[in-house]
C-alpha cells in the first residue's frame, strides 16, 4: 500500500510500504476513506519530538471502512464506516473507566520509554513518536487500529466524511479545551492561534456560553475564519496583544486564556521570541513557550489557563511567580476524544456544528509532502488539509 513516511526533519515521502495484518484479536484493519494533516504533524515534520524512526508512517487524524475484524472485536463489522479517535484507548483501565482516555495505562507499548521521560505512561497514539507507542498513522490507504473495539466512533448515514472526519481529533480538542475553562456566561475568553485547533475551540467557546471570545494570530486568512465564527480578532504583527486585550476588558484581563499553539509559538519580534529561537538551536530548550508567559502576564487573577497546544519537553523562563500570586488555575493534556464524541457527533448529526468550514485544501494522498510544507509555511490561505488516499 502508499502511505506518507516520515524520513527526517523536512522530509515526508509517499512511499510504498507493507499491507497492516490483524495481530491480536481486538485489531481491525481500516480502508482510509479521508485523513488530515494535523498542526500536531508539523513538530514531527520540523523535528521537534523525540524517537521519530526512518520509515514511521505519519498521521492521527483520519477514518474510513472496516474491511477486516479480530476475533475478539465483536463492536465492529465489515463494513462499518468509524472515525478512528487518535487516542487509543483500551476501555478497561483505572484512566479509561473514569474518562480520561489519553492516559489509558495499557495502550502504550513503549509504556517504559513513556514512563523515563514523563514519570508515567500516556495511551499510545496512531502516528506519532514512539514515545507513544510507535504505532503506524493513517495517512496512508490502509490501518491497523489496536484496540478497535472501543478505539473508534462509529458514523451514522446521511453525513460526509467531511463533516466527520475531525472527530478523531482536532473538534473534541477544541471542546476540551474550552471545558476545560468551565466557561461562565459573565467570561472573556482569549485564544491564541487561528489555526485549526484554534478554530474549533473558537466555536466551542461560543457555544459554551462565553460572553466574549477573542482569538490572536497573524495570518489574515485564518484570522477572517475566527471572525466569521464569532470570534473578535487581534492581529499580533500590527497590534499589542497585552493593550488590546486590555482594551477589551476593561482592564481586567480575559477570565480564561486557551494556548491552541503549543511548542512552535511565534512572537513578534520581541525578545522572548530570540530568546527562545537562540536556546533551542544550542539544544539548551526544546520548545517556544511565549504563548504560555503571554497568558501568564495577562490573564485575570483567579483565571483559569487551558492548554491543548502540544509540548514536547523543556521550556525555560516561565514566570512561575506570577501565576502563583495571581491564583491561576492550569488544566491541560492530550485529548480525551472518547469522553466527548458522542456528543459532538449528535451535534453535528443534528446540524448545530459542521467542522467542514475550516477545510481549504482536498487532494490526493500522493500531494501529502508538497502539502506539508504548504501547511506548515500557511502558503495559498491553507488553514486544513484533507487527504484522499
């Protein structure tokens, strides 16, 4: 079969590689119908996570038609149309019975590795470093999904992959992380990041009742998509974030700050932004945490601090003190897809969301590598690419 390899820093290729086979009774093999690239893909692409392997096969964000099922999965059948949530997720553990699926404690088969960089295990994950487990993605025409019979969203008739696809990641993000606000009628919530996270919290904060939702990036054609879903905009290149948040509030500051950027933040030419660019080419920090002392500096004292954004390892000069004094509240992780997509999916069943408004490019799998660097650069107003294998 294709599928889109990692083979270093700057280099995706559309390679031919083995067809995936049942391994454990629990398996079953998916026939990719559509998959994404995901802002996540970018900090594999630009090398910022550790234990990428030659040859990985890329990609969290994808769905499409069981064709073949272990003989212990009786959830599914041939022929069954699934999401594939990115979280893989054993259904039995301590953390899956009480929800929080991205740290499942028995999906990660590298669960030592996991455990010397971050003192426990996380669930494995389809795609992405083999610190979560080294699992082949889907960006590519076929998938084997372990644990299938509870790793998966089943998709009723009479919707589009389109209108679908993002449940396996990028909207429960979004909703996560503005749940994770525990939004109130009277809040000013503030987003960093236009990008397709970003766009989805945008649209879940709305619809979780804030008065208020304010979204900051740079690139026009993302900003434009925030404003029509609701959102006021602050472009950081031609504003001052801190004044017009400031203005915004009446000097009180957001009662809610969402980082939808993570480890790849940009700034404006300050200080911070050299700073952090200078420490990670001598090694001395792996990821630009600007956004997060951003947050820090203006969020309201008693405000809560929601992080969806990935990060990946060391971060340096946090203003810790500040948080600490001011009594903000920081609530972050990996998505819990399964804890939200019932929901969702009925909403987007009934016509209330329709994730497909922030996709700009549809194209072959064979144009994936061109069309990471046209994500990652936001080259020709690319804001969500889906891939069609």
């Amino acid at each position: 079969m294709k599928a889109l390899c990692w083979q270093g820093k700057h280099d995706v290729q559309y390679d031919t590689v083995p067809d995936p086979t049942i391994e454990h009774g629990r398996d079953a093999i998916v026939r990719v119908s559509a998959c994404a690239i995901c802002g996540s893909d970018l900090h594999l692409f630009d090398g910022f996570m550790p234990e990428m392997h030659k040859g990985d096969i890329l990609g969290h964000e994808f769905m499409g038609e069981v064709v073949e099922v272990g003989r212990d999965n009786t959830a599914l059948k041939v022929g069954d149309r699934v999401v594939v949530p990115f979280t893989i997720t054993c259904g039995e553990c301590d953390q899956c019975r009480v929800g929080n699926f991205s740290v499942c404690e028995r999906t990660n088969r590298n669960a030592s590795m996991a455990a010397k960089m971050f003192g426990h295990t996380t669930a494995g994950l389809f795609g992405y470093t083999h610190l979560t487990g080294g699992y082949a993605g889907g960006q590519a025409e076929y998938v084997r999904v372990p644990f299938a019979d509870t790793t998966h969203i089943k998709v009723p008739d009479g919707v589009s992959d389109e209108q679908v696809l993002f449940l396996g990641d990028i909207l429960p993000t979004g909703w996560q992380a503005a749940a994770q606000c525990e939004i109130k009628p009277t809040d000013t919530v503030a987003i960093w990041g236009a990008g397709p996270v970003g766009l989805m919290t945008v649209l879940s904060a709305i619809l979780q009742g804030a008065r208020q939702v304010i979204c900051i990036d740079r690139v026009p054609e993302r900003l434009a998509m925030a404003a029509q879903a609701g959102a006021l905009t602050i472009n950081f290149d031609e504003q001052s974030v801190v004044e017009c948040l400031n203005e915004m509030t009446q000097g009180k500051g957001p009662e809610k700050c969402i980082d939808a950027v993570g480890l790849e933040a940009h700034a404006a030419g300050s200080f911070d932004a050299i700073y952090d660019r200078a420490k990670q080419a001598v090694g001395a920090e792996t990821d630009r945490p600007h956004v997060l002392r951003e947050m820090i500096y203006v969020c309201r004292p008693g405000g809560v601090l929601s992080i969806p954004g990935v990060y990946g390892g060391v971060v340096d000069k946090i203003p810790f003190g500040a948080s600490m004094n001011k009594g903000l509240t920081w609530r972050m992780g990996q998505t819990h897809v399964r804890r939200w997509t019932d929901d969702l999916l009925a909403r987007i069943v009934e016509g209330e969301i329709d994730p497909s408004f922030i996709i700009t490019h549809t194209a072959p799998l064979a144009e994936g590598p061109e069309l990471y660097k046209t994500f990652r650069d936001k080259h020709d107003g690319c804001v969500k690419v889906v891939l069609k294998p």
